[in-house]
C-alpha cells in the first residue's frame, strides 16, 4: 500500500485540535466495576438515574413502524411539546440532543471569525461547537458566587459578536443568572441563547421574554427529567423565522423513532415525570442542608440535578481516591474558574446517603 500523507487532507486548524472529553460511558462503569448496569453509582453525568417512563418498553416493543424513516418535519412530536410548553409548533425544532442543536445553530450563523460570548465555567460544548463552526469564543469569566459578568459582557460586544450564550441554571455551579442581565443582554438586538436544559428543575424560564425579543433563543432536553439521554433528544424555541432556517439545514432524519416515541411517551407521562423531578429535588436540598455546615467544603445553592461543591487540593485528592474505592463517579474540575471542585448529580436516596457519608466522615 501506497504511503499518503493524510494531514494535508485534514482541515490545518483541526489537526492539533483536542476534542471535548466525556466522562466514562455506563457500559464502561458496569464493565470495570463488575456491577450490573442497573446497579452501578453513576453520578457523573447529570442524567436522571430513575430512567425513562414506565411504560416506554412496551411502547417501543408494540412499534411497528421501525422499517420507515421518521416523518423529517417532526410535526406530531413538535405539537405536542408546543402543547407542553405553551407555543405554536412553528416556534420549535427538535434534534438529536443539545449538542447537535447548538452545533447546528452555530453552523447556521457563523461566518468565519465572528465572535460568541461565553461565560465560563459553564457547559463544554459552547466552545467546541464554536470552534468547529471557525467562530471566536470571547470567555468572560463568571465573578462572584459564578453570576456573569454583565458589565464585561456588554463591554464586549461589538460588530463581530454573532451570540451571546448563557446556561441557566449554570452547568456545572446549578445558580440562575439574573433576569434584568438577559434583558440587558437581549436589548443589545444580538442573538442570545439561553440554554434551559435544566428547566423542569428549576421552573424558571425566560421564555416570557419571547414575545417582546425575536433574538431570544431557548435551548431544552429531555435528557435530564426525562430520563431519556441515551436516546439523545432536544428543542429549540425561538422566531418562526429562525426555526425555519435551522429545518433547512438540519439532516432530514435527525431524531430517531425510538427518540421521538421517547418524548411523546415522556410528555404523555408528565405526572409521574414531575413526581420524580420533586423527589430530585427534595433529595439535593437534603444533600445541600447535610454538607453546607462542614467547613471543609464550599457547596453552592443549585437549580439543577446536581451539586457543585468546592474544596481544598488535599481533600480534593483524598475524595476521588474515597469516591474510586466506593465505586462512585463524580464528575471533577481543577480549572482556574472552578478551583478544585467537584459536581455529583443527584442520585436515589440510598447513593446520597452514600455521598453524605463519604463527605462528612472525611
């Protein structure tokens, strides 16, 4: 075989490019431990460890339909969340998760070069996304208690600012930004995506704000209360102009059957989804109540499934060899914006009680 140089095919600013890094898969987890996928203590990564409705099993079992290809406009399934949420269908698009939707609106804005404003530490792909689609990401650190830095952000702005993205509730520190700072941000007439994907858990939501600002754009999963990750299954809300243009650009097959039985059994199930999301809840204000006196770690008020928690180097290195030999993964950060931190998702009352034990007796 003929010896080629491949990099000259490989676009230059890819070829040292280091790709987004995500935490260990379940299989691998269940696969090193030992344990039962069912069983294993993953706290790692935000999903809902109750899993999806009851009932999906036997509705994807009855599908018939798995030969034919989805319906590429996704009308009964965008009904229905407009239903869920309170908004025409023309005001959604519905992907294969989060990340292909922020990718596929950064495909549909960027021109090479232009800038989007993020706010770290926050969710990973922002950037990633940004980069692969040639724009600049301008990082204004979060300040205080992680609230963004409104006064910097508005002094950034200029003519090559394409968007401004805020997660709220943040990923991974759980606080909401400050409403009069989106509207603030909104009446500069740029683009702003607000990524709710922790929505349900919070219940606040900007999306209010929709009427009087076509430059707003939400961003929600069912990935999270929903219980439905693996099958990778987010919407947009935004202008029926700005819908338009994504459906344009977007695969025609994005979102699988099996995805989209997902979310209208999810929707159908809402009662007992929001019976889980309370028992979420009440678990991480317990969890939040039982660490918050133990001066070894400062723990943050969250509006997410999760809980960011910071510590010194030494009790930093201690925990993940604690959390190692408990077999349960957390997710870590060691970065100037997070100091030596870690995020637990909130798990059954048996792994918190697991965590609370492993964090107070150290």
């Amino acid at each position: 075989m003929k010896s080629i140089n491949l990099t000259k095919f490989i676009r230059s600013d890819l070829i040292q490019y280091e790709e987004y890094k995500a935490v260990p898969s379940a299989y691998d987890i269940s696969e090193q431990n030992k344990v039962e996928i069912e069983k294993i203590n993953k706290l790692d990564a935000n999903e809902n460890i109750f899993g999806p409705s009851k009932s999906l099993n036997s509705v994807l079992l009855k599908f018939k339909g798995f030969q034919f290809y989805p319906d590429p406009e996704y009308k009964r399934l965008r009904r229905v969340i407009g239903k869920y949420v309170g908004i025409p269908e023309n005001n959604i698009v519905v992907g294969s998760g989060g990340d292909e939707l922020i990718d596929l609106l950064l495909r549909l804005i960027l021109e090479p070069k232009d800038q989007v404003i993020n706010s770290p530490p926050t969710f990973g792909s922002y950037s990633t996304s940004t980069f692969l689609n040639r724009g600049v990401i301008i990082n204004i650190p979060r300040i205080k208690d992680f609230a963004i830095d409104i006064k910097k952000i508005l002094n950034n702005i200029n003519d090559k600012t394409k968007l401004i993205i805020i997660c709220n509730p943040n990923n991974p520190t759980g606080n909401l930004t400050n409403l009069n700072h989106i509207i603030k941000i909104l009446d500069t007439q740029k683009l702003v995506l607000i990524d709710e994907a922790y929505f349900e858990f919070s219940n606040i939501t900007v999306l209010p704000l929709m009427k009087k600002n076509s430059n707003l754009i939400i961003l929600r999963s069912f990935s999270k209360w929903a219980g439905i990750a693996g099958l990778r299954l987010g919407y947009l809300i935004a202008s029926p102009f700005l819908i338009n243009q994504v459906m344009k650009i977007k695969p025609p097959y994005n979102v699988n059957v099996a995805a989209e039985l997902a979310g209208l059994v999810s929707l159908e199930d809402i009662k007992s989804r929001k019976e889980i999301i309370n028992q979420i809840i009440m678990e991480r204000e317990r969890i939040y109540k039982a660490i918050k006196n133990n001066n070894k770690f400062i723990i943050y008020p969250s509006f997410g499934n999760y809980l960011f928690i910071q510590t010194n180097e030494t009790l930093f290195f201690k925990l993940r060899t604690n959390f190692r030999q408990n077999k349960i993964a957390v997710r870590y950060y060691d970065f100037s914006s997070t100091g030596k931190a870690f995020r637990i998702t909130i798990g059954t009352s048996a792994q918190n009680n697991k965590v609370i034990k492993i964090l107070n007796n150290l």
